[in-house]
C-alpha cells in the first residue's frame, strides 16, 4: 500500500493542477463508485469536471476526448487506445495492465497487490482522493466498489475499510449482506444469495416458516438472525455453493451516504448503470436525495429482469469438458447471470454467456476463488479465444469478457475451454 500510496500522490499533485477534468468511467458499480469518489474530489478541489459513464472504452469514445482525461476502471488494458490523447492523461484501474501507459497511471498490480480480488478501481480512485484533501469520509464508496466487483475485505481492501471503520464513516456488524425490509420480501426477491424459490413468495413464505423466523432486516434479534444464517448456509451448501462468506458475516452500514445498506447501494448503482440510468446513479454517489426513489425503482426492475434471465439461462444450459456455457439473444445482466450462477448453483466449472447483441456476441466469463487457486486465469483464456477469432478480449483472472463476431461462437468455446483444460491441468500438478 505504501508505493501505491506513492503513485496516488503523484497522479493526485497533478491532477490538482488543472483548470478542468474530463472524466471516463465503467457503468458498473465498482466504475460508477470510482466516478462518484474522483468527482467529489474534483468538486471539492473547486475543479470543473464533465463525467461520462460507458459500458466499454472503444475508439469512438476516446477520439472525442480532449485533455486533460481521467479514466476510471479501465485503460490499463488498452495502451493503444489511451496513447492516442496528446495530453494529461490518468488511468485509475485494477485490471491487468497489458503493455505500458506512459500516462498517470495508478494501479494496484503495479505494485503487486492483486486487483481482482483485493482492490477495485473504486479502492484504487480513493487512494488517489484522499491525496486530493480532507476525503476520508468518502471511503464507504470504496468499499461499495469492491462488493459490486465480489471481493472480500481482504489485503488492501480491509485497510480502507478499518480507516473507514474508524473514522465513523461505516459501521460494521455481523448479519446478512442483503437488503433490508421485510424478511418475506427480501429473500424472494433475492439474487444473492441466488436460492432455488428465488422469485416463489410462496416457497420463499414455506422456507421461512420451516426455519422459525419472521421479522425485518436489518432489526431482528441475534437469535432470529443466527437461525436464519445457519439455514441459508445450509441451502447453499445443499445447491453445492461455497460462498457462504458472502451472504453471512461483515455488513457494512454507511453513515455519509445517501442509502445506508452498502449491499443495496451496490446493487442500485449496477442496476442503474444496466438500464441506461448511470447518471442517475451518479448523483447518488454525489450524496444528491432527489433521485433516490426512480433509483430504487430501476433496481428492482433490473433484478425481475436478472431472475427471468437465470430462468432462460437454466434452460439452455451446455457443458463443454471444462467449462458451462449459454449462447443467447439481448441478455441485459449477462455478468451478473454468469457469475450468480459459478457462485451458487454450478461452481466447479467456470461459466461463460454468449450474448449476440448490436451486432457483435458480447462474452462474459466467471470463475470463483476456487478454480482461480486451480489456475484458472479467464483474461488468458478469453483473450486467446477471442483473437483465434477475430475479436478481442481480457479482464481479470477471475471475471472477463469478450466481443467475438457472429458466426464463431462454438468456435470460440471450444479455443476457451481447451485453455481452461490446459490452465486447471497446471494448476493442479503444483
């Protein structure tokens, strides 16, 4: 943490010396979390900013860019792309640097600490900030970051959130990292954990009656909420799943944001930038009340469309040797389908959607802790698939995506899954 301490400084004393900044962000909630924190920072700093959320940094974005340019969540993957503005130019990511940026370029792989699982981008953005000023309080979107890309608070990400923890800006407690109301309501429409009567009331009603519990979260009694962990464990670990650790244990309250529950900021922000919303989203994050209610409404939309999804996902199933996959028309959450599924329901195989969109078939890839420790590295895999191909592809070993042209998606897998083969093969002879 020291020497990215080091890089945040730097980048952070230059970008204080300018007059205006152009901000480029990931529309998911580890980038919207990232826009919110550089833009408060801005905003403070009395620095005129225009923020942009997208869904992919692609040439037609970066050409019409004028220095100087912030890009959040993305840009270390791309040198090609970010060398093309003539300028200040600051990349805050935690993806796997490919090449070299010649740009301010903060990034926790580059001082070996691991971007997949223990900083986000929004983690990396909030070293930079708190060089920025007085911008501790700003932590919980950090941390809101990290839930929105899975990782635990570990390593770098347990830092933020014990100097979080002891500023008051979050308060921590044991409970479900889930969102709060009426226990009936919650847990059927609940997406993680993803059980078997996710979007049944009346299984969902069955379920709870079986165990004993009734009540709300976050409110119930330590006695209510033990019997209920202890069952949703069970659940899980009946469906095959190990990610017990990430329905039951730390909950993070906010105290400076807008919403409370950091699982249900998490999932606002992603469900906005899903449907188009990010900038709604956005001023959220700029602590902005007013949009809080249409907010709240688009996420629940989203996760209906997400449950219908994993209905259809469900059943188009395919197995190739080492990995699940599905090939599918306009999915709107194909990531999160992906990874709800290698989390819960099929997790010793990685799990791949193939989704034929705009033209093009958009990929995303998921694997767990478990199969990344087996030597799975999905960035590889995917890229090699991809490029056999004709498309390009990289992210993070443990979560990555593609765009492959219509037509060669079989071929596609089968590059895929004998990359995988041959990674779990290595792994498992160390």
């Amino acid at each position: 943490m020291k020497r990215l301490e080091k890089l945040a400084k730097s980048a952070a004393s230059s970008l204080l010396q300018c007059e205006t900044v152009r901000v480029i962000s990931h529309n998911d909630a580890d980038g919207i979390a990232s826009a919110g924190l550089i833009c408060n920072a801005l905003q403070r700093a009395d620095i005129p900013f225009h923020a942009t959320l997208v869904s992919r940094l692609d040439p037609l974005v970066v050409d019409a860019l004028e220095p100087p340019v912030v890009f959040c969540d993305m840009g270390s993957g791309k040198p090609h792309l970010i060398s093309r503005i003539e300028g200040d130019v600051f990349v805050f990511d935690h993806h796997t640097p490919v090449g070299s940026l010649t740009c301010h370029h903060v990034n926790p792989h580059l001082v070996g600490v691991d971007g997949a699982f223990e900083l986000s981008a929004s983690g990396t953005v909030y070293t930079v900030v708190r060089e920025m000023g007085d911008n501790v309080d700003l932590a919980g979107l950090a941390l809101v970051g990290a839930l929105g890309d899975r990782q635990m608070m570990i390593g770098a990400n347990r830092t933020i959130l014990e100097e979080a923890a002891n500023a008051g800006v979050v308060e921590v407690r044991p409970g479900l990292k889930m969102d709060d109301g009426p226990l009936d309501a919650v847990l059927a429409g609940s997406l993680d954990p993803l059980l078997d009567y996710a979007g049944d009331p009346g299984k969902t009603g069955a379920f709870l009656e079986e165990v004993g519990v009734a009540g709300e979260l976050p409110s119930m009694g330590k006695r209510e909420l033990s019997r209920l962990s202890t069952a949703l464990v069970l659940k899980l670990l009946i469906q095959g799943s190990s990610a017990a650790d990430s329905v039951v244990g730390e909950a993070i309250r906010l105290k400076k944001e807008v919403v409370e529950n950091g699982f249900e900021m998490m999932w606002i922000l992603n469900s906005c930038g899903k449907m188009d919303e990010a900038g709604l989203a956005l001023t959220l994050c700029m602590r902005d009340h007013r949009f809080l209610s249409e907010c709240r409404k688009i996420n629940a939309d989203y996760k209906a469309r997400i449950l219908s999804e994993v209905g259809l996902v469900r059943q188009n199933l395919r197995e190739a040797e080492n990995l699940r996959y599905v090939i599918l028309e306009e999915m709107d959450a194909a990531g999160v389908v992906s990874g709800l599924f290698v989390r819960y329901l099929y997790p010793d195989r990685p799990m791949i959607v193939l989704n034929r969109s705009e033209g093009i078939v958009k990929v995303s890839a998921r694997g767990n802790r478990l199969l990344v420790f087996d030597g799975l590295d999905l960035s590889v895999a995917l890229k090699e698939g991809a490029e056999k191909v004709g498309g390009n592809g990289g992210g993070h070993s443990v979560a990555s995506g593609a765009s492959i042209p219509l037509g060669f998606e079989e071929e596609f897998i089968k590059v895929v899954d004998e990359a995988v083969g041959r990674q779990l093969a290595a792994g498992r002879k160390r």
